[in-house]
C-alpha cells in the first residue's frame, strides 16, 4: 500500500506546486506599469527583466528571464516591486501590477526542507494575460517539471498543462504574509484553475496519475500569523514527541487553515495509483472525484473506483458523502490549543467529524476462491531440492519491459491478473483446474451518523441492499449452514440496522435491525432501553460500563415473515425424517401449541406465544410477538438474573402475539 510519508510527501508536492504557480504573481506582478499615470500612449512599453530571485520562507523562486509587455512601468518600477526587502507590504505593491502580459520561460521553485529534503518544481512557458490592478484574467504554464530528493523518500513527476482564470494575486499575498483574525470576509483567488497530465512515482515504485484537475471559486480568510507561518508550523513536526507548546501551536494552525480555506468545487479525472516495486502489485483507479462546498450537489462523490492485487478484484460504481462537517474536529482543535490542555484519548477521540451519509452503489468483489489461493500458495514454495519436473521450469526472471511503453504496465497488468501469453515450448507447473472466483456483490449500501457525543455518534443507520453471495459462503455461520441443503445456491440479503440516542428520555432506541432474503423471508428486531444517560460515551471503559450495566428492557418487537424459507425447510427435514411434509408440519404444530407454553411457564403469555406459533406453522406467512415492561422503567439486569424461569419473567411483560 502507498506509505502514509509518501503521500505527505506528494501533498506537499502538490501544494508547493499551486503555491508556486500562484506565487507567479510575484513574476508576473514585477511587470505591470504603477500608479503613476503616463497618459501618453508612448509611454506604453516591453520591460524585460533579468535573473529575477525572489525568497519566500523557505521557497525561493528563481526567474532567469521575465517579459512585461504593454505596460507603463519602467524597470526600476518592477524591480521594485519585486524587491525581496522591500518594507512595503508584497499586497501593496502587487496592487499596482498593471500590464498587457507577463511571459516567463522558465520558473523554478526551490523549498528546502524538512530536513535536507529539497522539492525542485520547473514550470515551462508561464504567460499572465491582462494584469491589472494586481489582477490576471490568465495565467497558464505549459508543464512543469517536479523532483523531491536529499531526503529519506524521493521522487520525480511531470504536470501537463496548468491553467487559472481571475487571480488575485494581491489577496494571494494578503493571506500568505498578512495575519488576520480568522474573522473576516472570504478574499477569491482564483475563480478556476485546472492542471492535466500529472504524473508523480516515488522511490518506493509508487505512481500517482491524475487526468485532470480543476477547482472553482478558491479563496479564504487571513489568519493570525498567515497561511505561510501556518504552513511552517507542521514542517517536519512529529506530533509523537513534540512539547506541549509545539502541539498548541500545530493544532490552532490546523484549526485556523481548516477554517479559513474556501473551495468552491474540485474535480478529478483519471486518477490512478499503482505500485510496481512490492511483493504484491496493485492498483487503484478513480474515474471522477468531485468535491462540492455549497448547494443541492453540496459533499464529496467518487466514481467508477476498481482495486486489483493478486487474485483480488474489487469495482465500486458511486461512492457519496453528505452532510459531513469537520466543525466538532474543529473545535476539540480548540481546546488542544491550549498548552494546558492535555492530549489524552479522550480529547482525540472529539476529533471525530461529523460523517454525515456515505454511500455506495453497484460494489463487486471476485476473491480468488480456497483451492486456487492453495495452489498458487504451493506453487510459491521452495524446498530447495530439484523436483521430477525441475529441468523443464523456467527460471524466474524480471518482466519484459518495452522502453517505448508504460514501465508500469507489467505490474499493473499483473495486479489485474492479465498476463503476458506464455513463449511457445515454455512448460510450468502442471496446471490444475481453473476455480471460479468467489463473486460477492451489493447493489446499495449507506451508512448515516448522527452527531457525536464525546466523538460517538448518537444515532446510526445501516442498509444494505441487494447483497449477493454464494451460500456455500455462510456455511460455518450457526443457523444459516444448512441453507445450500435447502436448495439455496446463491443468497440475495437486505440488512438494516437503525439506532437513536435519546438524552432527554435516556432512551436507545433500536429503531430496527433485520435481515430479509430473496424466496426467504425477512427477520426484524426493535426495542428499546432505558436509562441510558451520557455516561454511555465516556471513554471510561469501566464507567461506559457501569452504564451499560443500569440499563433495562422497556419493549420489544419481533417479527418475522416467510417467502419460501419455511416451506424449503419443512421438505428437507422431512426427507432426513422420512416423513410426509403434512406429518411432520403437524408435529412442528403441536410441538409449538403444547411444548412452548411448558417451557416457558404455562403463564397466559406462553400459551399466546405458542398458539401464535402454531398459526404460523400450519400456514406460515408471518408471525409477530411484542412485550412491553409492565414497569414503566422497564427490567434490569437483577429482573433477569433472579427470575426463577421464564415465565417468571413474561409474569413482567404484557404480551401480545400473533400470526396470519
């Protein structure tokens, strides 16, 4: 899988890279004429400027050549404007930019760090068209060009062409080098900017691609100290062994950057992620993410995803999550800003966000199934000793690479499981016979959470539907092993599972939780506990605990229906049995009329249960039983634990149950 460091490492690669591009405006801002008005139409000119450096922090952009054409300012006014110390705020003078266009060859972007780490990023043929007033109509760069290396990972990638219209680089420069109090308006930067063709492989064989990339209405609010100080703030900073004033200080940088960032949408294409140097080559391709901040397509939506590794192939069609809100993450940020604050597994656990909905659609997963794993698991082994076969097998050997092609495709191949045609006369191992991949498939599934208390959230629903599977699958799970000897091949299951929190009333709700099956029936559970209070969710194991131990049963609904399972069952058992399926129907009938209320006490609620029971079973379609606690505050743990027999406790409930 791709290392955690190497993805920081690629983040920060693509955002030194935005920051550099938007930082053109340095460049680009050096070419506009200033704020004193030639009128003359003379005074319109070309400037070309030279060996242009400008430092900012810890990145350095160097600009060997730069051409301002149609503007009115003279070079000493560029220069100016582009002078590294100049005490006049970078925002100020980009304000008086004004210019037909800004041309840059070449840009190069330098930061050093963490460590002897160095990203180098070299953008091609960088153009500002209609720079006025600090602003650009368009920028563009034709590529550019990215390395990471000094440091423990490196790594290299190339950008196609990168756009952005309407950029501001004056408020640019406001929320990098102007603090704030986090506060006030939202400033645009950008109204769009796109970037395609990237392409970035680390030194562990990871390749990251991404077709296409574009954002709309980017911007954000200055913050105390700036983004840049912000940004500093987690640069080589392991959290594991930093003081408490080096943690304050990361976490309210953390929460004023979450805060403070404003996107409008964000969309990718093409997104792929292999890994060709590992044991086990995989990859992972993305069709589309999409990315929405406000309005009816408000959330975050991934399409058309697939895994490969090994035999394992996995295909999801949607993925979407709404609702969610990092506003509880921001605020346990808070606290964790202050000093004193201590960062115990409590406070992270508030971290938790508030999820929302995430859903699924149209998921497959093909597993190789138990006898191919175990001949591709013999097939691995050496022993060592030559085998009767050991002349005629090849030897192992690195893949065929074309130099005119991808060097990722062997491995990428590989994990999809397509490989290169055997050479003719090339013999192996003596071939066993193909096994059919296990197929498992869910048509729907969504999962929602309602908002955490302590980082717990205090409702949830789960569904899934359309879950096929072979039954052989669920043949050592008790009470569904015996499904393929009642004729089922493959099982086609619904589940949901739904809960509330109530904290005024105490109360958890198991609103419900069943499981229903294609030409089987459906089973269904709802109740509901009381005295549940907060301390349900303290992170105490032992208090959480106690709680769990105060609470009692206040009502209970089951239900089931039948659609085949019943009848399926019956014709099985009576085959084992020898008997007639009306024979042993009868029986079943009688056992539930007369046996159940005898084992449950004979109490006026056993006998309803068991006459229900023999309703059901002479014509089986669907059965309901509800209880309810005669005592509002419903059965504890001692109610359970001291009843003599069960119909000691159905002596507590009111009981109604029936079938038809």
């Amino acid at each position: 899988m791709t290392h955690p460091t190497g993805r920081a490492r690629l983040a920060r690669a693509a955002r030194a890279s935005v920051c550099a591009l938007a930082l053109l405006g340095a460049g680009p801002l050096a070419a506009p004429s200033g704020a004193q008005a030639q009128e003359a139409a003379s005074a319109v000119q070309d400037v070309t400027l030279q060996d242009v450096t400008l430092p900012f922090g810890s990145t350095v952009l160097t600009l060997p050549r730069v051409t301002v054409s149609g503007t009115r300012l003279s070079k000493d006014d560029l220069l100016a404007i582009l002078k590294a110390d100049s005490p006049e705020p970078w925002a100020t003078r980009l304000a008086r930019l004004d210019a037909a266009s800004l041309t840059i060859p070449e840009l190069r972007s330098v930061h050093a760090g963490p460590g002897a780490s160095r990203q180098t990023v070299v953008y091609r043929d960088v153009t500002a068209r209609d720079v006025r007033a600090g602003r650009a109509a368009e920028l563009s760069a034709a590529g550019a060009a990215v390395t990471v290396a000094g440091g423990p990972e490196t790594g290299s990638g190339t950008y196609g062409r990168i756009g952005a219209t309407d950029i501001d680089l004056a408020a640019l420069a406001r929320l990098y080098a102007v603090a704030g109090d986090g506060k006030g308006p939202v400033q645009r930067v950008y109204a769009t900017v796109s970037v395609a063709d990237v392409v970035y492989t680390d030194d562990q064989g990871t390749t990251v691609k991404l077709a296409r990339v574009e954002g709309r209405e980017l911007g954000g609010r200055q913050i105390p100290g700036g983004w840049t100080a912000a940004l500093d703030a987690f640069a080589g900073l392991d959290l594991d062994k930093a003081s408490p004033a080096e943690r304050a200080r990361v976490t309210a940088a953390a929460a004023d950057l979450v805060e403070a960032v404003s996107v409008g949408g964000l969309e990718t294409r093409g997104l792929s992620i292999s890994e060709t140097k590992s044991a086990d080559p995989l990859l992972l391709e993305i069709g589309r993410v999409a990315y929405a901040g406000q309005g009816p397509e408000a959330g975050m939506s991934l399409e058309d995803l697939a895994f490969a590794q090994k035999g394992v192939r996995s295909r999801v069609g949607r993925v979407t999550l709404t609702g969610f809100s990092l506003a509880p993450t921001v605020e346990a940020l808070r606290r964790l800003s202050n000093p004193q604050t201590e960062a115990t597994d409590d406070a992270l656990r508030r971290l938790t966000p508030v999820i929302g909905t995430l859903a699924m659609q149209d998921i497959s997963l093909d597993l190789p199934s138990e006898a191919a794993k175990n001949t591709a698991k013999d097939a691995g082994k050496d022993t060592g000793k030559p085998g009767p076969n050991s002349a005629r097998r090849p030897e192992p050997r690195e893949p065929a690479r074309d130099s005119a092609g991808d060097p990722f495709e062997s491995a990428a191949r590989q994990a999809l499981g397509v490989g290169p045609k055997p050479a003719p006369g090339r013999t192996g191992p003596a071939e066993a016979a193909p096994q059919s991949p296990l197929h498992v498939g869910l048509r729907n599934a969504a999962i929602t959470f309602g908002p955490p208390r302590d980082g717990v959230p205090t409702a949830s629903r789960l569904s899934l539907t359309g879950l096929t599977l072979p039954a052989a699958t669920v043949s050592g799970v008790p009470g569904l092993g015996s499904l393929t000897a009642y004729g089922y091949q493959d099982l086609d299951l619904n589940v949901v599972a739904d809960t509330a929190w109530d904290e005024g009333r105490r109360e958890l709700s198991v609103r419900e939780v069943s499981i229903s099956g294609k030409d089987m029936g459906t089973l269904r559970l709802a109740g509901t506990l009381g005295g549940i209070g907060p301390e349900i969710f303290d992170p105490d194991a032992g208090v959480s605990g106690l709680a769990m131990l105060s609470a009692t049963a206040k009502a209970l609904d089951l239900t089931i229906e039948n659609t085949g399972l019943f009848e399926r069952f019956i014709a099985a058992q009576s085959k084992v049995l020898s008997l007639k399926p009306d024979e042993l129907r009868q029986e079943y009938v009688t056992a539930s009329v007369l046996g159940v209320p005898v084992i449950l006490g004979n109490s006026p609620a056993a006998k309803a249960i068991g006459a229900a029971m023999g309703q059901f079973v002479t014509k089986p379609g669907r059965l309901s039983v509800t209880a309810k606690a005669k005592d509002g505050t419903g059965l504890g743990v001692a109610d359970f634990s001291t009843a003599g027999s069960p119909g000691a406790v159905l002596d507590k409930l009111d009981v109604d149950a029936k079938a038809n």
